[in-house]
C-alpha cells in the first residue's frame, strides 16, 4: 500500500499474527501521526515480507497491532556494499540515511590512518538505517558492519566482487557499472596516505574511478558515487 505508515518490527510476520509494538513506535504513531485504534499501517522485518496491519491498541507503554494481509513477498533486494572511512557523526548519519534510500545493502565503516572521528554508535546508526528503509519502501535494511582497519577490511573482501576506490586527485576512468554486485570504497577528509594507496594498487579487486573534477567532502563523494552505480542505465531525458 503506497503511501502508507511503514515500520520495521523484529518479531516473525504472518497473517493472523499481533505484534507488540514497543512504546518508541506507539509514540510514532499515536503522537506525532496521529494514528488510532483501526488505522491500518504497513510493517516488515527484512525476512517474512511486508504486510498490511491494524492498530488495535496504543499506550504510553507500547501498542498492538493485528496482520491483516501480505502485500509483498520477501525478495532479496542485492545493492551496492559501501565501505568507507570514519567521519564525524552528522556527517556519518547522513551517509547512512542517504545510502539505506540509494539501496545499500551493506555498509563497512573502516579506520583510516587519518581517520579522526571517534568510533560510531551502531544501535543509532541502525535506527537510522530502519527509518530510512522505512521511507524509500524497502523490504530489508543494510548490514552494518563493526569498524576494522583497512588492511583487514581488505583481507576479509571477497575476490569476486570489484570494489571501485574513489581516490581524488589521480587520473582514473569514471564510475561506471551496470553491475549492482560491487563495492564502493571512499577514504577520509584528508585522502588515502601512501601507505594506503600502496595496499590498495597490492589489491586485484581494487579498482580505482573517477567521481569528476571536483574534491568533495567524504560523505558527498560516497552518495554521489552510489548514485551513480544505482541510476537506471540509458540515457537521461528532460
């Protein structure tokens, strides 16, 4: 049902079923949507798809709803896996946000060697994660992996997936793929060191692209770069 409330839920779906909501999400939808008792809502859990549900009950300590019927089987929604170095927090929490809507479907924060942002909060960031599945109508969320060091993001890469590395000021070809089993890697504020570069070029999947002319901020590059991977082959028309 497009257009419709949509909440993620942990529990198992189906139909008959009434999942308790916890009092985040009854706040939600009693609060600030304004929903009551026999409101219909759409929920899913990213493995027994999306359904149509009624609200039965709201309270300050969590509410109930009842599965009327599936609107979408689970299907596997394959994207882009999106490795990138540790920024600060808004600037982490907008990638996140704009990555979940573009189709992500995994997201591998790394330490850099001039990464200086502290480690993240994973719980907010997958909260961010489910709100943003919730908007863009997706029926799973992405990944999100605990932060490791680039050389042992690498090791763990699996050969068979190019991993596109976006490294400014170097001539290279530009993004481009209609091949949606890929990665995209981008560095830090203050770019790869040579260090990094060298373990990178020592990498056979590593392929490095162009995302144009200009230095962009990190979190910049990475939604332009999956933007890329993700828009529709063809030509654009006006």
């Amino acid at each position: 049902m497009r257009g419709s409330i949509r909440l993620f839920l942990d529990g198992p779906l189906a139909s008959g079923e009434a999942p308790l909501l916890d009092p985040a999400q009854a706040h939600y939808l009693g609060v600030v949507m304004r929903r009551r008792a026999g409101d219909e809502v759409v929920v899913f859990n990213g493995r027994d798809g999306e359904f149509l549900a009624q609200i039965t009950m709201l309270s300050g300590k969590g509410g109930r709803l009842a599965l009327a019927r599936l609107l979408r089987p689970q299907e596997a929604e394959p994207g882009p896996w999106l490795a990138f170095a540790l920024i600060k927090r808004a600037a982490c929490e907008i990638l996140v946000q704009k990555a979940t809507e573009l189709g992500v479907e995994r997201l591998l924060p790394f330490r850099a060697e001039r990464s200086v942002a502290a480690l993240p909060n994973l719980e907010r960031l997958a909260a961010i994660a489910t709100e943003a599945a919730e908007q863009a109508e997706r029926l799973t969320r992405p990944k999100i992996a605990t932060p490791v060091g680039l050389a042992d993001l690498l090791a763990a890469w699996p050969a068979g997936r190019p991993l596109f590395a976006a490294i400014e000021r170097r001539t290279a070809p530009s993004l481009r793929s209609r091949n949606i089993q890929i990665g995209l890697l981008v560095g830090p504020e203050g770019g790869f060191t040579d260090r990094e570069l060298d373990l990178l070029a020592l990498s056979p999947f590593v392929r490095p692209v162009s995302l144009g002319p200009r230095i962009l901020r990190a979190e910049t590059a990475a939604i332009a770069g999956l933007a890329l991977l993700t828009a529709p082959p063809g030509d654009a028309t006006i």
